[in-house]
C-alpha cells in the first residue's frame, strides 16, 4: 500500500510540474523581450531568428498532441543550447522555454537534424569565379590586402563532445571540444575544422590554406 501511494504521489507531481510547465510556455513569447536579451539569448537578431524558423519548418515535423511544443519554441531552445554552451536542463528551465531535459535533448537532435540538411545553402565555399572576384574586392576594400577569399579566425569555437569514433581530434591545445572556423569577409562561415590541436598546428594548417588559395 505505501509503494501503491508513493506512486501515486509522484505521478500526481510529475503531472502537476507538466502542467505548470505548458502554462508558462503558452504564454511566454520569446519576441517579445528586448533586442539586445534576445540576442544574448540566442546570438542571432529576431528577424534572422524568424527566417530560419521559416526556413527549418518543412523540415520539422508538425507537431500532432494539442500541448505539442511549437517548432518556433523548439528551434528557439535549440538555438539558446547551442549559444549558452550550456547543460539541457538549464536551458530547458529557462522561463522562456519551461520544459524538461529529456524534451530538450529530442528537440536538440530533431533541430540539429533539420540544420544540418540545410547547412550546403548556408555554408559554402565560393566557387564561381564572379563570386570569387567579388570576395576578393571585399577584402581589398576593408582591409587592402589583395586575392584573399578566406580567412582563419585563431579563437576555437566551442562546441559540445562529439559523438563520434575519433572524439579526440576534435579536443584542442587547452583541452576543450571545438572547430576551428574559416569565414569570408562578410563574416559568413565557409567551413568548419576540428583536426588542429595545437598552435604549432595552426600555423601549419593557415599555411597550407594559403597556399590553397594562390592556387
């Protein structure tokens, strides 16, 4: 009998929690709050928030339960994951999304899914060549240095433990996961490294990219 209650008494809490938690969520609207929160938030303006909803929906599936969580939220949480760098229980507590760590981590992978299928039309390196050109003239008039296409910004990215065979390549020289990232003159991300550990490799890794690039 006192097993039998116990029971009882925690599905009780559990389903009070998830009530609480779909109240606080239909009535937060995360655009609401200033630019500049928001930003901090999610690292991206709501307008560039907005496009990539749109962007991400046919690729999301709808959702079916009437207290589904709204794929706007869902891409919002991921995003707020993936800016904080932060644990999924945090992130799910936030007051803005309110839910729990295991809805949080089928978000992540649904939403990480989705952007990855998109990832070609976002980030590619510049093969045509009035594209290139066009990179070039870019560079030449902010920084006058003449024929580059690319850039390698020193400062890792971090990014949460892979989970994949060769984990370590992507520890670098100060012990933490990241991705070493090339970006265009207008700061658009044009590839993602994880092979470089160290400064020593850095500077071989810049160096056979610039010869790449003569080429």
């Amino acid at each position: 009998m006192d097993n039998l209650l116990v029971i009882l008494f925690m599905r009780n809490r559990n389903n009070t929690m998830l009530r609480i938690r779909r109240g606080l969520r239909d009535v937060s609207d995360p655009f609401a709050i200033p630019e500049n929160e928001f930003r901090s938030l999610y690292r991206l303006s709501r307008e560039a928030v907005q496009i990539l909803i749109d962007d991400l929906r046919p690729l999301l599936p709808a959702p079916r339960r009437r207290h589904a969580t709204p794929v706007q939220l869902q891409v919002l949480s991921a995003l707020n994951f993936i800016a904080s760098g932060s644990y999924q229980k945090r992130v799910g507590q936030d007051y803005l999304s309110c839910m729990s760590q295991p809805t949080i981590s089928k978000i992540l992978r649904k939403v990480v899914n989705a952007l990855n299928i998109l990832m070609e039309q976002w980030i590619k390196f510049p093969i045509e060549e009035n594209e290139i050109q066009r990179v070039k003239e870019t560079y030449w008039t902010r920084t006058q240095f003449p024929g580059i296409i690319g850039a390698i910004d020193g400062t890792h990215v971090a990014i949460v433990s892979p989970n994949v065979e060769r984990e370590h390549l992507y520890i670098n020289r100060k012990l933490y996961h990241s991705l070493n990232v090339l970006l265009n003159a207008r700061r658009k991300s044009l590839e993602g490294i994880s092979r470089i550990q160290s400064s020593g490799r850095d500077v071989c890794y810049k160096a056979k990219r610039c010869l790449a690039f003569r080429r």
